[in-house]
C-alpha cells in the first residue's frame, strides 16, 4: 500500500492550505531579489515550509537547487557545496532558486562556518531561501541579521481535520467525527504527523480510537487549556497539573543578545495570564492575581541574574495560584498576547525608535554612520552599561532603562 504522506503530497501551491500570505511573501522574495539578502522560513515541522518552496519553483518554472545544511560539516564544504551552486548558472537558462534546508541542523563546530555562508549570500546572483524550525539559537545570531524573517505557524486543528476528512473519504475509511478531531489536536498543527498517524491508525478500512498515552503530542497541553483550567476550575492542585503537562514557557527568560522583536513570545505564561487577567476578574482579584504576576516576574529577575532555576518550581505554584480567585467571565476565548512586538506594532515602533535614538546620538557624537551603528550595536549596546558613556552620549533615562532590559 502506497504511503498517504506520499499519495497526498501537495501537488500544487492550491493543494497547500492556511498558507496564502506566507507563500505571497516568498513571491515577492524572489520578484524582488536584491543581491545580498536571503530569506529565512522559520516553524514547527510539518507546516509546509520545503513543500511551498518546492511547488512555487516550479510554478515559476525556476530551477531549484537543494541542499540540507546538516550536510555541511566545515567552512570548506559550504565553499564546496553551496559555492559551485552560486556560481553555476541556472540550465536550461532558466531562473534558479537555491534552498538552504534545515539551517538548524548545520555544525556548530566550525565557527567559520556560518561566516562562510554569510559571504555566499553576500555573492549569490539568486534567490537564496534558508529554513529552519527554530531561530532562537546564538549560532543563527549573525544569520538573522543579514536576512528577512518568514514565520510558518502551527496549522489550526480544523485545517488539519479537514485535510485528514477529505483523505478518510477518498481513500473509503470509516471513520468517527470525535476520533478524527481528536487525532487532528493531537498533532499540534504538524499535517505531517497527523497523516502518518491517520495511516497507523486505519485497520481494515477503520479509524479506529486510541488512548491518548500511545501519543507523545497528548501528553502536551495547549495555552488555551492551561488558561481555561486556571480561570474555569478554581482548583490549584488541577491547574498545576495541566500547566506541568505543558511545554509552555513560565516566564520569559530569552536572550538578550538576540533581538526580542525578532521573536513572539507566544509561549510565555505570564504574558497569556497578563493579557487575560482583567477579561476574568473583577478589580479585588485582578489586583491580588497582579501582585501574584509581580513576585513571578521577581523570581524571573533573580534566575536571570543569579541562575536560581530552582525558582521555576515557585513560579508553577504562584501562576498555579491565580486560579483560586474566582472568575467573572465564563466567557473562555482568550485574547493574544501583546507583549511581543512582534505581535504588537505599537510595541515593535517603540523598540525600534528607541534604537534608532540611541545610535543617531552614538553616530553624532563619535563621527560615525548610522549604518555601522546600526550594524554593531550589540557592541555598543554592552559599552553603554558604563555610566560616563551614557552621559557622553547624552542617553535619557527612558534610553537607559531601555538598554538595561
């Protein structure tokens, strides 16, 4: 019997679902190339990154040329590998696209090696694409500062379920509603997985049930979940339960050298019950769960700056302890997050005029561009911690609180 993940693999850019923005901006990547700028598609497995990138050369009728980046080992087989394929012209005198897969997986060992690959994008006359299924790694630091970011989200389960239905019926299986929603959740957003799963699953033209403890995705609550438990069950003991099930983050402990708005921070607890906090309560209990947000962000400080990371098991307890106030708000459809700037543009303008500010007054006083400031501002950003640099420059003390974040 023929694989499903192969039988039903897209075939076209319309046989991709949900993903009609992101493959629109890859267009206008690739219309609009300019030497020296490659694109960077970041998300979970299985939201379709390769696949679009794959369906879209060929409806443009380019050549692509693909490489997986876990093949580099050194600087001498990027110069190799990726290299010959810059310099090489397309066959056929097509257009060419090259497609870095996997970024992730490149050695970290050789660190000429990401500075190697830097100077290939810097040279390539084509469309470079890179992907990657995270980008909060300090080996990716200088990378994600020469490209321009594409986030791939997680599918929503009623893509995935639709996607599983319409297999289910064209292939003849039974199947029950409740089952294949249920397998559509367990797969958080990876239609991969879902489809591979829905094949283990079918014995003799059935979809039969399974229990959630044959299924690692399970085991995982989402932040919907979590906050629904937390504001709905007014029962510590159960909301410390389903927030340890979790792969939430607790509170934000990103690093500083990588920039915050390059990142949505969607996964942080504290963010979620911050945004979600005035919608549940009334004013008694959004002050008592604030003042209980507040000692979560001061054991966050003092794990950042003393690694005290015993104190994670104490901000499970306190978040945990907001659910013993009783909510208003029966009402569970939770707003976003907005603490990222990402996902804020008031924010995101904040932070990046504040930087702005900062280097115009560095590239005053020091008779220097703004676009090497610009440039190397993680440098003058670790110098300005000196008080007579920040009198110098004349930083306000908006400025100052700022570099200190």
């Amino acid at each position: 019997m023929k694989l499903l993940i192969d039988k039903y693999k897209p075939k076209n850019l319309k046989d991709i679902k949900g993903l009609d923005r992101e493959i629109k901006t890859i267009k206008e990547f690739i219309a609009n190339f300019r030497k020296g700028k490659a694109l960077l598609i970041f998300g979970p497995p299985g939201t379709g990154k390769t696949s679009s990138v794959h369906l879209l050369a060929r409806e443009l009728n380019y050549e692509l040329f693909e490489l997986n980046a876990s093949n580099f080992r050194d600087k001498e087989s990027i110069e190799n590998i990726l290299g010959g394929a810059i310099k090489q012209k397309s066959l056929f005198f097509k257009g060419k696209l090259i497609l870095l897969d996997e970024i992730d997986g490149m050695s970290k060992d050789d660190r000429g090696g990401m500075t190697s690959l830097l100077k290939m994008i810097e040279d390539s006359s084509f469309p470079i694409i890179i992907t990657s299924n995270e980008i909060e790694i300090s080996s990716l630091e200088s990378l994600i500062k020469k490209v321009r970011l594409l986030e791939y989200k997680k599918l929503n389960d009623d893509i995935v379920f639709f996607v599983l239905k319409d297999i289910c019926e064209k292939e003849g299986i039974i199947y029950d509603i409740e089952i294949l929603e249920k397998l559509a959740e367990s797969c958080k957003g990876d239609l991969r997985a879902a489809i591979i799963d829905l094949q283990t699953l079918v014995i003799n033209s059935k979809l039969e049930d399974f229990n959630v403890e044959d299924f690692n995705r399970l085991k995982t609550e989402s932040i919907t979940r979590v906050l629904n438990i937390i504001f709905s069950k007014n029962d510590i003991n159960e909301s410390k339960k389903h927030i340890e099930l979790s792969d939430i983050d607790l509170v934000d402990i990103s690093k500083r050298y990588i920039s915050p708005v390059v990142f949505s921070n969607d996964n942080v607890l504290s963010y979620w019950l911050e945004e979600n906090i005035p919608l549940q309560y009334n004013s008694k209990d959004i002050i008592k769960s604030f003042e209980i947000l507040s000692r979560i962000d001061l054991l966050r400080s003092r794990i950042m700056r003393r690694q005290y990371w015993r104190y994670l098991a104490y901000i499970n307890d306190l978040s945990a302890g907001i659910s013993l106030n009783k909510s208003i708000n029966l009402n569970l459809n939770h707003r976003r997050t907005k603490r990222s700037p990402k996902n804020n543009n008031k924010l995101w303008w904040l932070v990046s005029r504040k930087k702005k500010d900062i280097a115009e007054k560095i590239s005053h006083k020091s008779h220097i561009s703004m676009m090497n400031v610009m440039n190397n501002f993680y440098y003058y950003e670790l110098m300005l911690r000196d008080e007579k640099l920040q009198d110098y420059f004349g930083l306000t003390q908006e400025e100052i609180l700022w570099l200190e974040k």
